[in-house]
C-alpha cells in the first residue's frame, strides 16, 4: 500500500499520519464532550446541585462573614502599618462599614417602601394601560399589513389578564414571603457580620492554618497562586459593588427626572442585575421601559435615555477607572462561561461565573508556568507534523 515501484510512497504516508492526527484529535474533543456530558448527567440524577444549594444555604453566614474578613483583611493591615493596634483596626473598619450601612439604609428604606406602596396601588391601573399600548400596537401592525392577528392579541390579553388576578389576589401573600426572607435574611447578614468580626481578627491564623495543612514543598508555589487569585477576585468584587452603586444613584436621578412611578424600585433593579456582564443592564433596563411605557410614551422614552445615558457613563468611566482590567478575560470567554453557569445554576450561575472563570485562568496559567504543559504539547504537535 505505501511501496510504490519497491519504494515507500512518502507523500502517502504523511497524508496517512495527517489524517489519523486529525482523526485522533476529534476523538479527543469527543472525549472531553462524553465526559462533560456524563456528569451533567451524574450532578442532575445524584441531585448534587439541590444538596450542594441546601449545604450553602446552611452555611451562609460563615459565607458572608468569611467574605467581609477577606474583603477587609487589607484596610486592616493598613491601619496596623500606621501603629493601631489589630482589635482597634477592626473595630474602626467595622464602625465605619455598618455606619455607612445604617445611613444609607435609614436613607433609602422610607422612601423605598412609601413606592413600593404607591406601585403596588398603581397595578391595576397600569395593566389597563399595558393593555391599551398593546391594543393599539397591534390595530396598527393589523391595519398596516392587513394581517389580521385577533386571536395572538386576544390570547395575549388573557395571559394580562391571569397576571393582574394573581398579583393582586397573591399579593398579601407574596408581600407576606418577602417580609419573611427580609427578617431571615437580616438574621442571617448580622450572625454573618459577627463571625466575620472574628475572622477579620484571626484571618492571619487562617492563613496559617491552611500553610500547615499543605506538604511543604506546596507552601510557596501555594502561597503565590492564592495572592494572585486574591488579588484579581478582590479588586474584582470591591470594584463590582462600587460600579453598583454608582449605577443605582444616577439611575435613581435619570428615572426620577424620567417621570416613572417608583424610580428607586427599578434603579434598585438595574443596580442588582447589572453585577452580570453584558445581559446584565438588559435585563434590568426592560421592567423600566414597560412601565414608563405604559404611563406614556414620553415617559418611555426618556426612561430609554435614562438608561442609555447610565450605560455610557458605566461603559465609558465606571468600569474602566475602577475596574479596569481586573478579570482580563475575553468577552467571547465570558459570554461562554454566563451561558453554561446560567444553565446549570440560573441567576446565581450568571453571577459568579465571572469570578469562577477568571480563578481557574489563574490556576491553569500558574500551573503551565510550573510544568509548561502547553509548550510540550506544541513541541508534541511539531514532531508529529
């Protein structure tokens, strides 16, 4: 087969090598494929994902308490570089941080919950108006195209229909369970901001801890990977929070100057989902338009400028001078990894996929400076080629 005249055919034996070098790579792609699948099949049959969410729920406020201890762990340091002693700059950081809290909450939550009254009585009143907008969106589309689409509008009215009764008959009840998972969820936030008080104390102990749980020769290459991770997650998280509410006061300006009904409400909103990139300020920006819609269609339209002029503003100064490059990932990368998590965890899965990413680059890259697994492979591919 490869002799040609008592001679090696060279030209077929490397077109032979090349095809079984590409045959060999699609195996490993459908390899890495069948194995991605048979745990997701594993995780959804052995319900990990349920006990995994029951598990952090339980410990949250360890959760939250480590979190504060890790956020503030450098504020700390700085003050014990300026001579106070370590109980005094935790006790300093954590007066400002709730005092901060406080006024800001005493600020907020009356004006607040006076239009989350004020909407909830303008419910009714905006249905009916929804219904109206979409009347006559549709009589125009009708009218336009000859298309006749009555039996779309009048299933469409219905579904409006069916949400105006089961908001204002679950109404009590849903203000009812959010009241509840308020009170819980204070709870939880304050025994969370006690155990962080003794982690902040301790949280060089923590360190410690971990160092003499690792074999030694671990220690350095262990202690440099966590400062890298610690150092990209924290500017990350600090400047995610910052952008946040930024976001929430100019939104707050821009829908109150807008005209909408419960401005706070929907800048609260967009301020929440804008932590996920990119799908983020969509999400958000959608409940704001409907309504402003549905008032009028002026109050629509600046609700549009509104949002867009925020966006702007966050795209153009926000994110670069206080992000900057603190992920350094690729947006095809990130929308990627928003899609997966989305799908396996939801909402949450959008929010911390961000993070994850950016953690397992800083693995993977720490670990091909040790081992330089990538340039083997290259080394691999140019001998076979």
């Amino acid at each position: 087969m490869f002799k040609k005249k008592d001679k090696l055919d060279i030209e077929t034996i490397n077109e032979s090598v090349f095809i079984l070098k590409k045959i060999l790579k699609i195996g490993f792609v459908f390899a890495i494929l069948c194995l991605i699948f048979l745990v997701t099949r594993l995780v959804k049959e052995w319900t990990i994902l349920s006990i995994l969410k029951e598990f952090f729920v339980v410990i949250s406020p360890i959760f939250i308490g480590l979190l504060i201890a890790w956020l503030f762990d450098p504020i700390t340091k700085f003050l014990q570089k300026k001579k106070i002693p370590k109980l005094l700059s935790c006790l300093i950081v954590y007066i400002v941080f709730i005092g901060i809290l406080v006024i800001f909450f005493a600020l907020l939550m009356p004006n607040l919950i006076n239009q989350i009254k004020d909407f909830a009585g303008t419910v009714p009143a905006l249905l009916k108006s929804f219904k109206a907008f979409i009347n006559n969106l549709f009589n125009n589309f009708s009218n336009n195209h000859d298309i006749d689409l009555t039996s779309i509008k009048v299933q469409l009215f219905d579904e409006i229909e069916k949400t105006g009764i089961n908001m204002t008959t679950k109404m009590p009840n849903t203000l009812l369970n959010i009241a509840k998972k308020l009170i819980s969820g204070s709870m939880t936030f304050v025994l969370g901001l006690m155990i962080g008080f003794y982690m902040l104390f301790d949280f060089d102990k923590l360190n410690t801890n971990f160092n003499k749980i690792l074999p030694v020769t671990w220690r350095d290459g262990a202690n440099e990977l966590l400062k890298r991770i610690n150092e990209s997650l924290r500017g990350y998280v600090q400047g995610v929070f910052i952008v946040m509410l930024l976001v929430f006061i100019t939104q707050g300006v821009g829908l109150t100057l807008a005209g909408i009904k419960a401005p706070l409400i929907f800048a609260m909103f967009c301020a929440l989902t804008d932590i996920i990139p990119y799908f983020g300020p969509y999400i958000g920006a959608i409940p704001a338009i409907l309504v402003g819609f549905t008032q009028s269609p002026v109050v629509g339209i600046c609700c549009i400028i509104s949002i867009v002029v925020v966006q702007l503003l966050e795209n153009n100064f926000y994110q670069p001078l206080i992000m900057g490059h603190t992920m350094k990932l690729h947006p095809v990368t990130i929308m990627i990894g928003l899609l997966i998590f989305e799908h396996f965890f939801g909402i949450i899965g959008m929010i911390i996929a961000t993070p994850v990413i950016s953690a397992l680059k800083i693995i993977i890259t720490f670990i091909n400076e040790k081992t330089n697994f990538v340039g083997m492979i290259q080394k691999t591919n140019e001998n076979i080629e």
